[in-house]
C-alpha cells in the first residue's frame, strides 16, 4: 500500500481525504479513506453522503497521478450518482475504487464507488473531469 498519497494528488491538509493506495492498475485504483473529525464538511461527527462523490475524485485524481505527474483537474459532471447512506460517521474506514472507462484529449470519464470494509456499497457514480492541459498520447 502506498502510504504517501501527496505523491499522487494535489490535495493536501485536511482537504486529503484519502489515506492511501491498495491497488493500482492501468485504469483502475483501488484506495483507503478513513473519514476524519478535521474533514471541512464534518458536522456532527458525520460525513454527508453526498461528500463520497468527492472521495471517489480525489481516487480518479490519484489514478491520473499514478501514471503522470499530478496536475490539477477539474470536476465537470456528476452522473448516477446513488447512495447507501445518508451520513458515514467519524472513525468509518472506506475503500474508495475508480475506473477511467474512457479519455480524450483533457477529459476523462470514470466510474467509481465507495464501500465500507464489509462490502456494504455507500456510493456509486459516473464522473468527467476536465484537465488544465492536454494529456499525452
């Protein structure tokens, strides 16, 4: 397992959700999350659902980082997007999966999901992202 994510995405501080990386292939990262009390959109001792979108990109980001040099990119649609969960509660350990299913030129289009350690499914969405330059061929 890869224990310095830094080396992958441009996240840093609080603002890394990710702990580290389990998998990685070609087109696919498998990644861990544990959701932390410092999270900015903690309230209550819980992580909204919503929030795993952001686990799920942070997962692509690492991915793309996996291959090139991290670079910053940009969220462009969020797609079938559903939910197990309405709130995951501090201390809750994930594993986080993204797919690249296709690219051209900047934009990448990936499918991703989050569970818990159990194999409960909490989230499972389709994503595009847009990069600040154009990727190598």
């Amino acid at each position: 397992m890869t224990s310095d994510i830094s080396r992958l995405v441009p996240h840093r501080g609080r603002m890394c959700w990710l702990d580290g990386v389990s998998r990685v292939e070609p087109h696919e990262i498998v990644c861990s999350a544990t959701v932390r009390a410092d999270n900015p959109v903690i309230r209550d001792g819980r992580l909204p659902a919503w929030a795993l979108v952001e686990l799920v990109a942070q997962a692509a980001a690492a991915l793309r980082g996996s291959v090139a040099s991290p670079e910053r990119g940009y969220l462009v649609t969020v797609r079938d997007a559903t939910f197990g969960v309405a709130e995951c509660p501090v201390g809750e350990r994930l594993v986080v999966r993204a797919r690249l299913v296709d690219q051209r030129d900047r934009y990448s289009y990936l499918e991703g999901e989050v569970r818990r350690l159990d194999g409960a499914e909490l989230c499972r969405v389709a994503l595009s992202v847009v990069l600040d330059r154009p990727t190598e061929r």
